[in-house]
C-alpha cells in the first residue's frame, strides 16, 4: 500500500471522506518528508509546520462533522514563494529582498486555498525575480531534481517542481510567464497546467503572467482549478468567471480530433533526439488512437525570439535600476549582465520594438494553430542539466534559447500542460505540451488525461 505522501489529492480526500484517514495524520506525514528530503533538495523557502498543522486540526474537526469546506478540504499543498501569503515575506528569489516585509494580504489563489481548506504547509524556492528556468537563486540556494540531484529542476517554479516530484504533498502551487511551470514539470516528470491568461486571478496581474498547478497527476490538477479559478476583482485581467468543473476530465474521445504537431521551432536549441523521439510518440499515440494528426512548420521566428528577450531585459532592468546600490549589488550577476548587457543602452523606440514582438509572437502563435482542436510537442528542447548552473550554457547574453517551446503560449494566452511521457536512457523524465484554443482549459485537461493513459509505463517516483 502506498505511503501517505503518495497518495494523490483525489485519493487523499477520499479517505478522508470515508474516515480512514485523519488530515493530521496526513500533514504529518507531508512535513516528516520534507524533513527527511530537504537536506538533499532544498525545494523550501519557509516551513509552517505549526500552521499547517493547525490547520489540519481544523479540517479534521470539519470532515468528522461532515462539514468539508471543499473536496479538497485538509489537502495538504505548497505555494510558490511569489504568490502572496499573509505573514510571509516575499523576496522573489533574490537577496536583494532578504529583508522584504511580511505580506499582509493573500493573494488571489492563496486565498482561495484556505477558503477551501487546504492545508498550506509553506512556500517552495524560486531563482531571482522568477527569471530563470533554473533552481538557482542568490537567496535561496540551489533547488535540486529529486530524479538526479546533480541535474536542474529547471525554473521559475523551481522549488514546487522538485517538491511534487518527491512527494511532499499532492498539490502545488507555481507561476508561469514564459514557462515556468511547465519547464519544471517537464525536468522534474509531473504534471502542471498553465491556463488562460485571467483564468486563475492573480495579484499583481501583467502580461503573460498566471498561476496553475502542479501535481503527479492530471486529475489532481483539474480538481485545484476548481478552486484556483473562482473570481477576485482584484485581477482586473482576469476572465469572466465561468461555472465549469474541471474535474469533468473523462471521456474525450481522440477520434477525429484535429491535432497538429510541432516538433521543431527552428529557434533556439534544436531538440535533443530524445526528446524529439518522445514528442513524436505521443503523436503517434493520438493518432493511433482515431486524432487527425498533421505535422506544422514553426511560426516562431529569431526576430521574435529575439523580441521576446530584449521585452524581457528591458522589463528587469528597469526593475533593478529602482533598486539602491546596496541591493543591485546583492542580485545574482548573472541576472545582472543579462538584464543590462543591451538594455542599459535601449531608447524608446527599442522598448517598443521589443512589445511589437510580444504583438506579433501572439498573432504567429494563434494563426498558427486556428484551424486545430490542440497542439503537441515537447516542452522542452534539452534533458535537465547542471544544478548549479542558472540557465543552460551558462551564458547570460543568450539565457532564452530553451524556453522556444513554451514562451508563445503565455504571449497568445493560450492554455498548455505538460504531460511526462517517458524517461531518457539516463533515467531523466520528458514531458511532452499540450496546448489549446484559448479560453478551453478544460479541453486541455481532458486531452492530457487522455494522453496520460497513453503513455509508456511509468518509472517508479524518486525513492530519495
């Protein structure tokens, strides 16, 4: 029988439905693996045992009165160090912020989290200014993959990829602006969801920004949406409020969906043969299964690329230029020469150049993909590489080169999952994209469930 840190949240509830298990016992449990892990993963930012426990207490006084605030009522979950939780400082992965004060308000999905009564057991790492795909950061350390712990996590979401790989709790909370919660489900082999842009409120909302969750499984994920996507007025970005259950993810039937099949970008790095080979597997797989699958050229050009990264270096350097002395000294140098290598020099007609990019990446990446129901291909071009290292090739002048597949669906706010599918011959996962029309989440979920019971058997999660 399956530890308590294994079980997924579906399965969590429901002994607690039957009164099998306690949500006490469970939290325990989740906190006893934390303990036991993070000396070798370092995958926490802060660590609320009182908090989480007390709050288990509570839930399990709610399900003996059969009062549950939610379905996932006493489900233990992690937060991503940048989504606002009240009485916890938010540095955003930098020492430059080491003494940033404590929050006084949740944000958005932290506050839905508690209404439902999920059990908060504390935030996970992220690198410097949720800027990297990697799990370096100059105030957190180095957050390491649970499969192989000399390898990335990849990143922003560092810390959750590497905790939901582990098993310190069935569900997790992570951001996402050009893909970072894929990328770490990818490296790390979970499941995560990045949805519509406004879909999720979140607070402060900007350009391609959501939170989505990351789990083991699919059906995990689709039961925290159900929680993660009631309304806040305070995302004036978010979507109208749609009574929808996410959860309702069986039963898409492949044949004659019209799938497309991107397997290169043609920008940045060319995918490594492993993970080509698992992106078209999974092709095959839907195809074989009755989906119309028709292979599609790449809209991404290295104009756009290009854009896309100068819209970033402008963004962040105008962030770190508000810093005083003091604390620019403190950011990641990395991060530093990345920012400021062009954009200390860009005039007003650069930065505009560079949202005419983020303008015309979106109108590419939605003509592209009209006429299909979804899209698939890898997620990420490369294997998980060196831990320490804050981006792949360590080069700060061209940070951006991994991120081809992910990137366009945050500019064009379309929803896109990554799914593992297999393992590489080292035993490091590959995860494969899912990606919809906007606005169709929940075809997404069901998509990737349907993939989910597609795929290749699964190695058994890190033993650690």
């Amino acid at each position: 029988m399956a530890t308590m840190h294994e079980l997924d949240a579906l399965q969590v509830a429901a002994q607690y439905a039957a009164g099998r298990l306690s949500p006490v016992d469970v939290a325990r449990a989740c906190l006893e693996r934390v303990g036991a892990c993070e000396p070798r993963l370092n995958a926490m930012y802060r660590i609320d045992a009182q908090g989480a426990l007390a709050a288990a207490k509570a839930s399990e006084a709610r399900w003996r009165a059969k009062q549950a605030l939610s379905p996932l009522d006493g489900v233990p979950v992690t937060i991503k160090e940048n989504i606002y939780t009240k009485g916890d400082p938010a540095p955003i992965g930098t020492r430059a912020n080491e003494d940033a004060p404590p929050q006084t308000a949740d944000a958005p999905p932290a506050a839905r989290l508690r209404e439902a009564g999920c059990v908060i057991l504390g935030k996970t790492t992220m690198p410097d200014f949720g800027m990297l795909s990697s799990g370096l950061s100059s105030i957190h350390g180095v957050t390491r993959n649970p499969w192989n712990t000399a390898r990335n996590t990849s990143g922003s979401s560092s810390g959750a990829g590497a905790a939901a790989a582990a098993g310190y709790a069935p569900l997790h909370l992570g951001t996402d602006i050009g893909g970072s919660v894929r990328l770490p489900a990818t490296h790390c082999g979970i499941f995560a969801l990045k949805p519509s842009l406004g879909r999720v409120p979140v607070y402060p909302p900007y350009i391609g920004r959501v939170t989505g969750p990351m789990t083991r499984d699919v059906a995990s994920s689709a039961a925290l949406m159900n929680i993660l996507a009631k309304p806040d007025a305070r995302d004036y970005m978010s979507l109208p409020y749609q009574d929808a259950d996410y959860s309702d993810i069986d039963g898409l039937k492949p044949k004659g969906l019209r799938v497309a099949f991107l397997p290169e970008m043609n920008v940045g790095f060319k995918p490594h043969p492993e993970v080509a080979a698992a992106a078209a597997a999974a092709a095959k797989a839907l195809e074989g299964a009755g989906a119309i699958v028709e292979e599609i050229p790449s809209f991404l050009t290295e104009a756009l690329m290009d854009g896309m990264s100068r819209f970033f270096e402008a963004r962040s350097y105008n962030d770190f230029c508000q810093l005083p002395p003091a604390k620019q000294a403190k950011v990641l140098p990395f991060i530093v020469e990345w920012s400021s290598w062009r954009a200390k020099d860009f005039t007003g007609r650069d930065v505009m150049a560079a949202y005419g990019a983020y303008v015309g990446l979106r109108e590419a990446a939605t003509k592209a993909t009209q006429a299909f129901d979804f899209v698939i291909s890898p997620t990420s071009p490369i294997l998980p590489y060196e831990a320490e290292l804050p981006a792949p090739g360590n080069d700060p002048r061209n940070a951006f080169p991994h991120i081809c597949f992910t990137v366009a669906w945050n500019m064009s706010e379309q929803p896109a999952a990554s799914l593992n599918w297999t393992f590489s011959k080292d035993k490091l996962p590959i995860g494969i994209q899912v990606i919809g029309q906007r606005f169709d989440d929940l075809g997404v979920l069901r998509l990737s469930r349907v993939l989910e019971q597609l795929r290749p058997l699964q190695l058994p999660w890190p033993a650690l």
